[in-house]
C-alpha cells in the first residue's frame, strides 16, 4: 500500500479488519510504548485456536482493526517512561495474560490469572501478528537465551495452560494421569506429563497416533474409536487425573467415567456445548471437574525453564508473517503437525 513513510518508519502486521475477515497485510508506524510499557521486536508468534476470538469477532468489546496474536516471542526493542527492570535486547515472550487491573477482588489477592479484567494480546490491545508490538510489563515473561523463538512461542500459550494445569492437578508422581487429545496441546501435556513423572495414558481417534503417543512419553495408548475410553481406563486402574485438551465437549463427556476415586477431570479444551454428567457419577468416587485457564507472565517463564531442563519442545510448522492467512487456516483446519508458528522476516 502506498505510503508517505519509508520502510525503517514502518512495519508488516497481520489485521483484521472486522468479525470473519480475512487476514490483511499493510504497513502501519512502528509505534511507541507508552509509560509502563516495552515495544518488541517479535521474533515468532504462535498462531492458537483462541485467535479465533478476534478473528471472528467472538469476543465481546473487541475493537477493529486488530492485529491477533498472544503467543510471542522476541527481543525489547524500546522502553516506554519509567520502565526500569527490563532492557533493551532482553529476550522476552509474551502469553495469554496481556496485564491485569490491579484492583479487582481476585488481583488484590494476588490471584492475576483470574483478574475480572484481565487483558489479552490480540483482544484487547494488538498482538503478536506483526513485526513489532507494544505491551505493559505486567505482560513480560524472560525467556531463556538457549530456547529458539520459533520453539518458545506455543510454550505462552500451549505450553503454559497444559505445564500449569498439570502441576496444580493434585496428580503426584507415579499417578495414573489420561491425556485426551493429541493435538496442540495434547502433544505438549503427553510431554510435560511424562517428565513429572506420571503413569501417561494417551487417549486418541485412530491408530495413527499411537506411535507418537508412547514417542512423547505415554506408557499406553487408547484408541476412542475402537473401545469406550472411560471403561478401558477403567481397566488400566482409572485415572487420577484426566486433562481434556480437544474443544470437543462430546470427547469430553465420554471420558469422565474413567476417573479413579478422588479423580479430577481438568478441561483446558474451550468449547461452548455443555459437557453432560450426572450428580451421581461426581459424588461417586468423590470426582471433580476443574476448569484452567493459562497462567501468568511468572508461570510462563516456570514453563520455558522447565522446558529448557527437560527437553519438552513443540511440533511445529512455520509460515512466514505474510502467509497469516493460510496458516491460520491451517490451524483451524484440525491438520497441523501439531502448532503453526509465524515468522518476521527481520528474524532471519
């Protein structure tokens, strides 16, 4: 598009312009962080199935044009007025949780992840679809100078949600611990999982992923085309924890009977359907279901340390920020192998 600017005024994002739009790539100003705010030169940005929120205009208050984007990973580039414990050339990454009101009830308890008005990239300001963006320090998670970008992105997002969700379960090592899905998420959790030392039961359609299952580190794998998954992890002993990560809220209720006693299902997985039980198979067992969102900037760099000593690392396909459209639809068409990351071409 033309411009009165030259190129080293300007930057590449990805936006969109209103709910069900396709993805457009212009030229805006590189801008300026505010007080309180760093700007980023983004490296990679994942591209995640919550995207779909300003995409499609699913979200309540979004406003357009937006750029998406909450799985980023880069290096501070400027500091806006009186930021002072970040630098210029820090490697940082930036997740879900985009900063947080610091008044609401949940945040005067020190509970950010549940702020009442929680900010998110990509939602409520614009995100990571661009080679640069601007974000509050309450946003800034460091990343580890040995992690790749392209690796580090889907652990802010994918990473965190399946890595924090696990280590609040209640699950202790050598517990039975179900993992529904290999996907996005499942991939990571089958990982995370295994490195916690849990007993790790993949649970998938087909056999094709069987032999990824027991790679990531599953020691059995249950095909939920082939047998009912609650009564074969029955067999297996039941479940003390099972971890939902499809946003299939079916799948979901299939598998709340294979819950040992005192198990918990933990549902990561967002789908707008109901998930269907009774109160006789909750009190039966004295069984749970908890829902868990992400986490915060702090809990993210838990994940990518954690995932620096153990290895856990995602499966990846790679598009450059110009192609957003067609990865994102690459995304959403259920067939990534297993999460699609942007690149800049200034990362290169």
């Amino acid at each position: 598009m033309a411009t009165n600017k030259s190129r080293a005024d300007t930057m590449k994002v990805a936006q969109v312009r209103g709910p069900g739009a396709a993805f457009q790539i212009v030229e805006r100003p590189i801008p300026r962080p505010g007080p309180g705010e760093v700007r980023i030169k983004v490296q990679a940005c994942g591209i995640c199935h919550s995207d779909a929120f300003t995409q499609e205009g699913t979200w309540p208050g979004i406003e357009y044009p937006r750029v998406p984007g909450h799985e980023v990973a880069g290096v501070i580039d400027a500091l806006g007025e009186g930021v002072s414990s970040w630098r210029e050339g820090q490697r940082v990454g930036v997740g879900w949780h985009g900063g947080q009101d610091n008044t609401c009830p949940a945040c005067r308890r020190g509970d950010y992840r549940n702020c009442r008005n929680v900010r998110v990239p990509g939602i409520s300001y614009d995100g990571g679809y661009a080679e640069y963006m601007t974000a509050p320090i309450e946003a800034l998670a460091a990343m580890p100078d040995n992690l790749d970008p392209l690796e580090a992105a889907p652990l802010l997002c994918a990473g965190i949600t399946t890595y924090n969700a696990l280590r609040h379960s209640g699950a202790r090592p050598g517990d039975c611990v179900a993992v529904l899905g290999i996907g996005g998420l499942g991939h990571l959790a089958i990982q995370f999982a295994h490195k916690f030392g849990y007993r790790v039961i993949a649970i998938s359609r087909g056999t094709e992923n069987a032999t990824l299952a027991h790679k990531l580190g599953a020691s059995a794998y249950i095909d939920s085309t082939a047998q009912r998954p609650a009564e074969a992890l029955q067999r297996l002993g039941g479940a003390r924890v099972i971890l939902a990560t499809p946003p299939s809220s079916k799948a979901i209720t299939d598998v709340i009977d294979g819950l040992g006693p005192d198990g918990k299902l933990v549902v990561v997985g967002a789908d707008f359907a109901p998930i269907e039980v009774t109160p006789v198979q909750l009190i039966t067992g004295s069984r749970s279901i908890q829902g868990w969102a992400s986490g915060t900037p702090s809990d993210s760099e838990d994940t990518l340390r954690f995932a620096v000593l153990s290895g856990v690392r995602p499966m990846i396909e790679t598009y450059p920020l110009e192609k957003a459209d067609e990865a994102y639809a690459r995304m959403m068409s259920g067939k990534a192998q297993y999460r699609v990351v942007l690149t800049m071409q200034h990362a290169k």
